[in-house]
C-alpha cells in the first residue's frame, strides 16, 4: 500500500498557499451568514484632509468584489465627490468580502458586503499619516487578524506537507473506499484549525469553509488520483505500465453522497474558484445525469435536479439550488458560446428574487455576443491550426519550436476553461496590434481538457498559430526537465534561434511582456 495522502500532497500544498494569498488580498470582516437577497452598497464620507482639491481631482475608490458564480473577482469604480462623499452599488448573490482601493493613498481595506444591505464607513488620517477606516456600518478585519489567518493556513498546509494525517489507500480501493478516507483526512485537517488559539470563532469559519470546498473538489479527482496512485506505484516497484492498461472502478451515483457532508447552502465568503468549479462538475457528472437547462423554465427543472441530488445533499431548497440554476446557463456562455434566447432572458427574471443574479447573468450574456461578434470578424484573418509533429518521446516541444525558427517566439498554455487564460488573451490583444509585420510569432497549445468544439470557437477569437495536444503529448512538455511548468497560463519565450530565453506561469501584464519581447528582437 502506498501513501495516497502523500502522492497528492504537492497539489494541496500548491493550493493551500493559494487559499493564503486570496485570504492576505481578499478577506474583510468576520460575521455570520444571513440569506437576505439584493444587492450591496458601500458609502462613505473622507475628511477635509483626504480629499485630492488640487487639478479639482478627486480620489478613485475601486471595490474589488468576488463573483462566486463565475469564480473571478470584478471591479468597480466610483469618484469621490468634492464634499468627500461617495457611494457605490455591486450586484452579490451570497455575502463575501472585498477589497477597497484608494487610489492617491495606495490603500487596501477589507469589507464585508451583504445582500440588500449597505456598509457605511469614514475615512481618515491617523497621527502617521497613513489612512485608517472606521466603520459606521459594517465590518471589517484588522491586518493583524489577516496575518493570524495567513499562519495557521500555514500551518495547515505542514500538516499536511509532513503526512501527519494520512491515509492509505491502494490502487484497487473502490469509490467508497476513497470518499469514506477523504472524509477521515478533511476532519482531521479541520480538528487542527479548531484546536487553534490564535484565531476568533469566526475566523476559523472562514478558513474552515474555504478548506471544505476545496476538499469537495478533491472528492471528483476520484479516478484521476486512481491513476496516479497507478503511476507512482509502477516508479516505486520499478515496473512499467501505461495509464491505458489501468482503468479505476467507475463509480455510481450513490458514490456522490459525500456532498451531504458540506454546507452547499452556505458558499464561501471569500473569492475561492472552488465554488463555482464544484457546482459545473455538480452539473457535468455522468452519473448524476443533471439535465440540460435550454428553455425549460427553472422552477420546472429545478424540480427535475431535486430528484436527483436532494437524497445525496440533504437538502431539498436553498441558495444552492439557485446558484446551481445560474450556473447551468455560465456553463452556456463558456463552454458553448451560445447567448440567451427570448424565452431564457423571461425565465430567469421570472424565477430569481435576487436581482444580482439576472445582473450577472445578462453582464455575462452580452459579453457572450461581443464574442461570437469578434470571432466572425477573425474569421476573415489567417488563423492556422496546425497538426502535431510526431516525433520521439521528449522531442515535441523542440519540434514545435523549430517551424518558427528565425522569429521571436511567444507560446502560451493555455484552456478554455481557465479563466486567468481568457482575462491575459484579453489584455495582450493590444500588445499583439505592436508587433505587426515585426519579426513575432504566437503561439497558442491547449489539450483535450479543453472541450474540442468549444475550443475550435475560441480559437476563432484568438487569431494566430495553435496546437491542440492530447493528454500524453501535453504531459510530455509540461513535466519534461527543460520545459515542464505546473499550471497555466504559462507562457515561453524563445529567441530567433529557437532558444529558450524567459518561461513563466501567470500573466506579468502587458508592459513587462512588451519589454521581454522587445529585448528578443534587437
């Protein structure tokens, strides 16, 4: 038997550091859930002394507000006004918290915001000079009380670097097996953060949600971790094999039972990805068989999903079922580009009390015809889709490499759906238009987790070269020595000799990259 808690030990350490960063840049207050519904306000009120009169200049407040059903963070604006009053409307479908921006002080606060309700606060200058926040009503979380959550995610994650609540499991457990070992470890990892003195009730809570959802996704990587513990048992008893001769127990639909175990009603306050991924894999599961929204109305598919998921959920009404709802037309948006009809747009007002879904929805549903509007203007340009090479193992990378030898070469790994992927493919399109008719090309390599027919429309958008790999082919760049990388989007840059000169994985912004590329030209 091998350690499977240690085998995926690296991914969860990878993504609890992640948890700790959302928390260092996104937490605000610590209160307990209410289900009031509408949308958030934030007022305020600078004194004399912080407000910008010179140039009749006025600062720039910016919310940055997580949205858990597209699992992104949104910003919003608003100016100041001469007598140092502002005010600004967010749409929210759950509470969570935001980060606010004044622009002149380079200040970062943290707030809550909750449905229906309005946070009021005053802005002033303490004795040093520096900006403190007084809230009149509302909540907020002290830098000292991020700081306290920050180490003991830390030291979470050490627990769970140094095994110390392991599990173990073989490469022929069956499903129930797997999801009976992933409830042992999720509360054993739990226990620590309740037997911790350094944090309040209620900032243990936040940590605890954010920690449950991320142990939900896990319970879905059930045959994808089958066969790395397949692998890694192969490599430690020196044997060989392919994943092609290892097929896991499927599982059925009792397997998804686990789901009773989380508090599906109650979405984490914080702008945790897992959410809104947890909920698409809710919809897309096999042996769930969720049916396909289209133009059914949603309180008669609701009924249909109740069916199904209220024996394995325990629960039968809620905030879940609504976001699950909304969710089912994100998945459309995304994965088929295929804008609301007439009858959808009436549904939706007709079902949702809150407004801010059917203002995310109808935000999301426009950006959707803008997109399918920009890909039938691309269609007019070269966009070259081309075949893998096939070339020994190890060898693809170079091979790809090497058709673009004598230009400056941008590759970017990338998925369809990985949204920081799309936001960077948004934010470089400017860039691109500066190196027209220079000596750059770009290249865009995806993989079969991107869906084949969603990724022929997105490509549509992008313009430029692409290479669509399968699984093995991808996994032979991204875990070779000289090119491996261990998410996306990771980008490489090579020199007109085919060198490679800069590889990194998240978007460095635009003027940065102008600079790398620039370099590689003269």
């Amino acid at each position: 038997m091998l350690n499977f808690y240690i085998i995926c030990m690296s991914t969860f350490y990878k993504f609890f550091f992640f948890f700790t960063w959302i928390i260092t840049l996104s937490i605000a207050g610590c209160t307990p859930r209410n289900t009031s519904f509408g949308r958030a306000t934030v007022t305020g009120q600078f004194v004399d002394s912080l407000i910008g009169w010179q140039n009749n200049t006025y600062d720039v407040i910016t919310l940055s507000v997580p949205n858990l059903l597209l699992g992104t963070r949104i910003e919003y604006q608003t100016t100041v006004k001469p007598d140092g009053y502002f005010s600004i409307e967010v749409p929210i479908v759950s509470p969570c918290y935001a980060a606010i921006n004044i622009q002149s002080k380079s200040y970062d606060g943290f707030i809550l915001l909750s449905p229906d309700k309005t946070t009021r606060l005053n802005l002033s200058l303490n004795e040093a000079g520096k900006i403190e926040m007084k809230m009149i009503e509302g909540f907020e979380l002290k830098p000292e009380d991020c700081e306290n959550i920050r180490n003991v995610s830390i030291k979470v994650s050490e627990a769970v670097a140094d095994g110390r609540n392991s599990s173990k499991l073989t490469i022929l457990s069956t499903p129930k097996a797997y999801a009976d070992s992933m409830l042992i470890r999720m509360e054993k990892d739990l226990a620590i953060l309740n037997e911790d003195s350094m944090l309040s009730k209620n900032q243990k809570k936040i940590l605890y949600d954010l920690l449950k959802h991320f142990y939900l996704n896990l319970f879905f990587d059930y045959e994808d971790n089958m066969r790395l513990l397949y692998m890694n048992n192969n490599q430690q008893n020196g044997k060989r094999g392919t994943l092609e001769t290892f097929v896991p127990q499927k599982p059925d639909k009792s397997y998804y039972a686990f789901l009773q175990h989380f508090d599906l009603n109650n979405p984490p306050q914080l702008a945790d990805i897992y959410f809104s991924k947890n909920l698409q894999l809710i919809l897309s599961t096999p042996e769930l068989n969720i049916p396909r929204l289209d133009n059914t109305p949603i309180y008669n598919w609701l009924k249909e999903v109740k069916s199904i998921l209220a024996d394995l959920t325990g629960i039968d009404s809620g905030l879940f079922y609504d976001m699950l709802a909304a969710e089912a037309y994100i998945n459309q948006f995304h994965n088929e580009l295929k804008p609301l009809s007439e009858v959808q747009k009436e549904n939706i007002r007709n079902y949702f009390t809150n407004p801010s879904f059917a203002d995310i929805l109808f935000e999301e549903n426009k950006k959707t015809i803008l997109r399918l509007q920009q890909i039938e203007k691309n269609k007019k340009t070269n966009i070259i889709v081309n075949e893998t090479p096939q070339v020994a193992k190890g060898g693809l990378m170079d091979a790809i490499v090497s058709k673009y030898k004598g230009k400056v070469i941008l590759i970017d790994f990338w998925a369809t759906w990985c949204g920081p992927c799309l936001d960077a493919m948004k934010e470089i399109h400017t860039l691109k238009n500066d190196f027209l008719n220079k000596n750059v090309v770009f290249v865009y390599i995806s993989n079969t987790s991107s869906p084949k027919e969603l990724w022929e429309k997105e490509i549509q958008e992008i313009g430029n070269e692409h290479y669509y790999l399968n699984k093995e082919e991808w996994e032979s760049i991204s875990f070779s020595k000289q090119y491996g990388f261990n998410g996306i989007p990771t980008y490489m840059l090579f020199n007109s000799n085919g060198i490679l000169k800069n590889k990194f994985t998240g978007f460095p912004g635009n003027e940065k990259m102008l600079v790398m590329v620039d370099e590689l030209l003269h």
